[in-house]
C-alpha cells in the first residue's frame, strides 16, 4: 500500500493510433512517434524509464533495464477528447459519445444562449482558439457580441475580451450554456489586446458535466487528500477533491506539483500539463511540442528528488494530437504509462484494454482494497 499517488496527465502525447482510429478519421497518427521522427526527442529521463521500450519512437531504442515500469492503454469509451479520456482513467467509461458540432451549433441552441444572456453571438463554427479571435475579435470589440465556436470535441466555447467583458461576467454566461447544454465541456475563452494583436489569457475557466462515482470520489470517501493541479478539477466539475489549484503553464503546473509533494498530505495528487494540446498540438507546432516535451523531461528529476519512500509516480496522457496530422484535433490515440517509485519494479505492465487500469490501480495502492480486474498494482510492487 502507498500513501501518496502522483497521477500526471501529460494533455495529449498519445503513442500511436488505435485499433478504431479509422472510426474517427485517425489512422496514422502517432503523436511521440512523429515528434521522434520529425524533430528528435531529446528526453533521456523518460527513456530511462522505460519509453522507447513501449512503442518503436526513433532515437529512443529499447532497453534492457529501465528505471521504471511502461506499458500503453488502449481507450474503450466512445470519444477523443480530454473528458472522456480522463473520465475513463478514473474509471468511468462512456458508452455513448459527447454530442459534436461540425458544422455549428443549430439555431434552436443559439437563440435560446442569445435570450439568456441578453448578448448576440458571432462565430458559431469549428474553429482553433487562436484563429477564431483574430477573425472576429475586431468585431466582437465593436459590438459586444460574444464569439461562440466549437471544435471537433464535444465543446461550447465562448471568447471575449477582457475589456469588452469582464472575466466574471464571461463566466456567468458559460455557466448559463452549461445549464442548457449536453455538451462534455463549456470552455470560457479570455483575450485581450487590440486588432492583428489579440492574445488568450490564464483566465480559461472550464465548465464540465458531472461525472459518476469514480476513483476520486472513493479516495476522498475513505478521508485521504484528492488534490487537483491544473485543469482537473474542472474536468471533473469539482467531484470528488479535497483541495485543488488552478495553473498558468506546464511549468507552474510541475512547480505546483512539486509544492503538494513537499507537503504532508496523504493520497492522490492529480495534475494535468495542458500547454501540450493546447498550444502545440491544436496549433500544429511540431517544435514547440518537441520542446515542451523535452523541458518536462529536464524538470522529472526534481519530481523524483521531492517523492517520499513510498510514493508511486504514474506519466500518462488522455487522449493524441500529433502536431503533424490532417487538421487541428485531436486523434484517437493509445497513451503510454511510465510507473516510478523507490519500491517500484521496473517491469512491462504490458497492454491495457482501458484507461481505467491507472484508476483501479490507484485505489489498489492508496485504499488498500483488494484487487480488481484491471489493476497492476500487484505488479509494480
């Protein structure tokens, strides 16, 4: 039994296309693969770990002795975006996917957003976050109108300047939407700056449905700490935490992280590195990617030095978005699992048929219950 957990989610680095990725227009992407391949991967760390002995990524041969446990999973719910992928790991799976919006969200949906809020909308289309403010920020400034726009994930996200509307108020109109709306995610979208300038702030707020019981809801049942770092507290609407912090980049995400494991807390310590997805993989920027890659390799050491005797460390990630891929979405993907810790055994937990392998393994370690399908808990220690 472990007292502490250390669950990061790196958003997005997924190991190569699934068994179904042709379901989703997928087939072909491999996000670390291509990054190898592309650009070289300077990570030795997570190569040590064991990495290179997941799946063939070039620069990063097989080793006969890592220094932690590796494995991959596969996704069993109907989906490829951060909700799914993260309600699955923590053990719920979805049997039906999120509703999707490709072609814009229907007039019904946005007239009844437009009465509720008292503002127009302008948008209303598949858009990168990025893109869409340059193309309507000018207009939005003008007239107040709230840009509305979707991806293909199951979101509505609503961007507005800062100056043009206050944060606050931006949040009520996307808890309005949430209360309306199916979708997996309501994304607040904040920018400031002016015409050919315009720039997203750390004000991103998300606002998710509820999920069911799950892994953090049991942990935090049996009184032990269920922390959240990043956006995972609300990606799971806040269920289930004792304590969480929001974060403004991968790197105070890891600061923050290593903050929790100086402290005396006892339990799971959730994190989500977003700059992933959300910088490098939607924007299609290889080498931003491969760095931000690489700087989280440089920063594992310091992980590892602030872990107590005990502690377990699980790497995974949620979902793909090879930055060299078709389009600006995420791709159905495996995710790689790298397990550390001083009891740790460094073997290949091997193939796992769902993301909630890490979840059920979890409970194992931290509540001490007896083993379930899927846990390989009894294997790493």
């Amino acid at each position: 039994m472990s007292k502490r957990v250390v669950l990061i989610v790196l958003d997005s680095v997924g190991i190569g296309f699934s068994a179904d990725a042709d379901e989703y227009g997928d087939r072909g992407a491999n996000t670390l693969g291509h990054i190898a391949d592309s650009a070289g991967l300077d990570i030795p760390n997570m190569h040590r770990m064991g990495l290179g002995n997941i799946a063939p990524l070039h620069g990063l041969p097989s080793l006969g002795t890592t220094s932690a446990a590796y494995g991959m999973a596969k996704e069993v719910s109907k989906g490829k975006d951060t909700t799914t992928g993260h309600w699955e790991i923590a053990g719920q799976i979805l049997s039906e996917p999120f509703p999707t919006y490709p072609n814009g969200f229907p007039e019904d949906i946005i007239s009844a957003f437009e009465k509720a809020t008292g503002r127009k909308t302008i948008g209303n289309k598949v858009a990168s976050g990025t893109a869409i403010i340059e193309e309507f920020g000018d207009q939005h400034v003008a007239s107040g109108d709230l840009i509305v726009y979707t991806s293909a994930d199951s979101v509505f996200q609503i961007a507005a300047h800062e100056e043009v509307v206050s944060v606050e108020e931006l949040y009520k109109y996307c808890e309005i939407a949430r209360e309306q709306l199916n979708v997996g995610r309501v994304i607040a979208r904040p920018f400031v700056g002016e015409n050919g300038n315009y720039t997203r702030t750390s004000n991103r707020h998300d606002y998710s449905l509820e999920p069911s019981e799950n892994m953090l809801t049991r942990i935090k049942a049996a009184g032990k700490d269920s922390i959240g770092v990043g956006k995972i507290f609300d990606i799971y609407a806040g269920k289930g935490f004792t304590d969480h912090v929001y974060t403004k980049s991968n790197e105070d995400g890891i600061d923050q992280t290593i903050e929790y494991l100086k402290k005396d807390n006892n339990g799971l310590v959730f994190t989500n590195l977003v700059d992933f997805d959300m910088l490098f993989g939607h924007r299609r920027d290889l080498i931003g990617y491969r760095d931000a890659l690489e700087y989280f390799d440089q920063r594992l050491p310091e992980i590892m030095d602030a872990m107590k005797e005990d502690d377990v460390l699980i790497i995974t990630a949620d979902h793909g978005n090879d930055p060299i891929f078709k389009g600006t979405d995420h791709t159905r993907e495996h995710i790689p699992i790298l397990v550390y810790g001083k009891k740790v055994k460094p073997v290949n937990i091997g193939f796992r048929n769902t993301f909630a392998d890490i979840g059920t393994t979890i409970e194992e370690l931290l509540l001490n219950e007896a083993p379930t399908t899927g846990s390989f808990a009894s294997m790493i220690l």
